[in-house]
C-alpha cells in the first residue's frame, strides 16, 4: 500500500514539474473581458490582456536606473538625482524596491510562497532590455501614459543569447527587437488601466511613451520554487 502512495506522490510531482517547465505550443495572445476568469485563462500559458485600475501609490526612497548607453548598468540614486537623470534619453527605471503595501491580491494565484512589486518608467521612447521572467504569474498594468509592448514566444530563446541576471532573477538578452526585427514577434500598444499577464519564459521589452508608468506585480508559488531549485543553487554558488 505505501509503494502504491509513493509512486502516486512522484507521478504527482512529475505532473506539476512538466507544467512549470513547459510552455504553450502556440504564441497567440488572448484579450480578457471579465478579470474574474484569469486564473483559467493563464492556465494556459498564453499572454493576456484585459483591463484594471490600479488604485496603488507606490513610495520609493531611491530609485533604480538602467544606463542603457552603458550595457544596462544600474545606478540606484536619491529620487531628485534619479528624476533628472531619467530627463535624458538613455536611461529608464526598473527594479526598484517598494517600500510601501500593495494591494495585488486579485492577482495572486494559489500558494503563492513570494510576492514582488516594482514600477517601470523613462524617458519618451525608450526601450527596456528584452527580459524572461521566472516568475509564475507576472503582471503589468500601465498606470500612466501609455507603453508599446514587444513579446517573443520562449522558442526562440536559443537564438537570443540569454544571461541569467542573478541579483533579480531574470533571463536578459541584448537582442534589441526594436531595431533588429528579424525574429517573429507581437508588439501590442497598451493604453493606460490596461493590463497584460505575461507567462514564464517568454520575453518582453517595453518602449516608454510620453509621461508612462507601469506598475509590475510577480508571484512565485511553491512549485514554481522548487522547479527553480538548480537555479537558486548556481546563484548561491555565484554569490
């Protein structure tokens, strides 16, 4: 009877695992009408958008800057240093640590084990690093202005050169789909309260329109966790 328990244990562990690390045959991109029924749709393993208002405040003692000119060099500043910086055309803010509560309840799937919060803005058409996330549930609702988003499907990240950031857990790549437009994408113009749920491996890169802001909520669940375990690992050993 225990060998009968055990082996229903690991082919349930099998299960989850292939989930988390699988990703949608196909690249198609879903609008949502009724935010009620995203748990389902994201099930699916496709982007989706919808609508949301977020009513947040974000409070930031210091923002993060990415010096685009120079390899995406990050700079964390006192906000007064920051917001004149972020006037030139080469920088945008991104990785910033939140120090106030958020309310992304809504969003969070079930056993959810992390939660991370950050804000996204720069100067008028600047472009931010194309990015993987590892994250379970990743969203982005523009709160300010409006943004055009680029998304690739995770198959073709064999030809784009990842790195593995470590300090954020991210894949990153210095592809630039704005310029180089060779490699099949979907780029999607999101006016403000519009939200996007981007699914784990594939790769986004946002271009800033006038006075745009985005909010970005992450979830990590347990199984999410544990599929990352030999990531962690190579972090640790890095650090």
């Amino acid at each position: 009877m225990l060998y009968i328990i055990v082996i229903i244990l690991i082919c349930l562990l099998y299960i989850h695992i292939k989930y988390y690390i699988d990703y949608s045959d196909t690249d198609h991109i879903y609008d949502l009408p009724n935010i009620a029924t995203l748990d389902k749709i994201t099930y699916l393993k496709h982007p989706v958008t919808f609508k949301y208002s977020s009513k947040n405040v974000i409070i930031l003692d210091k923002i993060n800057i990415i010096d685009v000119s120079n390899n995406y060099t990050e700079l964390l500043l006192p906000e007064k240093k920051a917001m004149k910086l972020l006037k030139a055309s080469n920088y945008y803010s991104k990785y910033n640590s939140i120090t106030n509560e958020i309310n992304g309840d809504l969003f969070k799937p079930v056993a959810t084990v992390r939660t991370e919060y950050d804000i996204l803005f720069g100067h008028k058409d600047i472009t931010t690093r194309l990015c993987s996330e590892y994250a379970y549930r990743t969203i982005m609702v523009v709160v300010g202005g409006s943004v055009d988003m680029a998304l690739i499907h995770p198959k073709y990240s064999n030809t784009l050169n990842e790195q593995l950031n470590c300090k954020h857990l991210v894949r990153e790549s210095n592809f630039n789909i704005w310029k180089n437009t060779s490699l099949k994408h979907e780029i999607l113009h999101l006016e403000k309260d519009t939200a996007i749920s981007v699914p784990m491996y594939w790769w986004w890169s946002i271009k800033f329109g006038p006075e745009a802001k985005v909010f970005q909520f992450k979830y990590y669940t347990f199984m999410n966790k544990v599929v990352l375990l030999p990531i962690l690992a190579q972090i640790l050993l890095n650090n």
